[in-house]
C-alpha cells in the first residue's frame, strides 16, 4: 500500500511540474520580450531644460524593457522665449527618458524656425545639449541652397549645421526670387 501510494504522489508530483513547467514557459517569453503590455495612445512628454521647453508626441508609445519608451509616427519640437526652435517628424523613434535623447528614425524631417530643412533616415537628439546628429545619408535645404552628405550636426541653441561625407551643394536661382 505504501509502494502505491508513493507511485501516485511521485504521479501527481510529475503532473504538476509538466504544468508549472508549462506556466513558466508561457510566462518566460512576456517578462523578457521587449514589448510592453502597456501601449499608450496621444503620449506626450514636456522637458524644461536650459536651452527652452522641449515637447515630444507620439501616436502610439509603448515601454521597453530598458524604461525606454518606444513611439509610432513622432513629433517633436523645442521652444525659447515662446518662438519656436525647431519641430521634427519621423515614422518612430525611442526616447531614452533617463538621458533626454531623442532616437527618430524612418523618414526624419527637421524644420527650423530659421527656414531650414533637414531630411535624413535616422536622427538622435539630444535635448539637455540642444543638438541633432544626423546620419544614413542627408539633404539640407534653405533658401534655395541644398546640400547633400552622409552625416550632420545641428546646433539648435546657435542654428548651426555641419554637413561631413561627401558633401555636394547645389543651388537654384529661381528660390531666391521675390
């Protein structure tokens, strides 16, 4: 009666860990994805830093397991003394809360308030500095000058723009027309 009794436990006990076996499988997966099962909607972030106020929005934003915050279909912008600085778009991105930087990638167009474009494929900003950096291939146009390059750097605070790579400048006379 004792061998049968331990041979029922000993099948029990193996049912049971198959099962919580099982379970921890099924959970494994969900606590170390990168996707978050949390998923805003209309997200917005607003920064007081010493350079202006800076405000990031998204569609959709989801958190990583890093405590970054993943976003679909990204606008951003900085403000000084209620002017605005500079606004950004760009299919996604990841903002990195803890550091103030800004990762936009998939068709990254920066706008400033001084007239300037930028277009680019990926573009890491970072807030507190106030600077863009640029890379994958860019095109620069103001005023009818366009310039093209492998990389930039944008100065936000200044409004300066360093294009490096291969940098090819074209200008159109008819855009500078009244």
């Amino acid at each position: 009666m004792l061998s049968r009794f331990k041979s029922r436990r000993e099948t029990l006990l193996g049912g049971h860990l198959k099962t919580v076996g099982l379970c921890l499988l099924l959970f494994f997966p969900q606590t170390t994805g990168a996707v978050s099962d949390v998923e805003m909607t209309g997200f917005r972030i607003t920064q007081e830093t010493v350079n202006g106020r800076w405000e990031i929005r998204a569609v959709k934003a989801t958190y990583d397991a890093q405590g970054d915050v993943l976003l679909q279909e990204v606008s951003a912008r900085m403000l000084s003394n209620g002017f605005e600085r500079v606004t950004v778009i760009s299919d996604k991105g990841r903002f990195e809360a803890s550091r103030l930087v800004l990762h936009l990638e998939g068709n990254v167009i920066v706008a400033s308030g001084l007239g300037s474009r930028l277009e680019t494929p990926e573009l890491q900003w970072n807030g507190a500095d106030a600077v863009m950096v640029a890379g994958g291939g860019v095109r620069l146009k103001r005023l009818g000058l366009e310039v093209l390059g492998k990389s930039a750097r944008y100065r936000i605070d200044s409004g300066m723009a360093m294009v490096s790579g291969g940098v090819r400048t074209t200008l159109d006379s008819r855009s500078n027309r009244p």
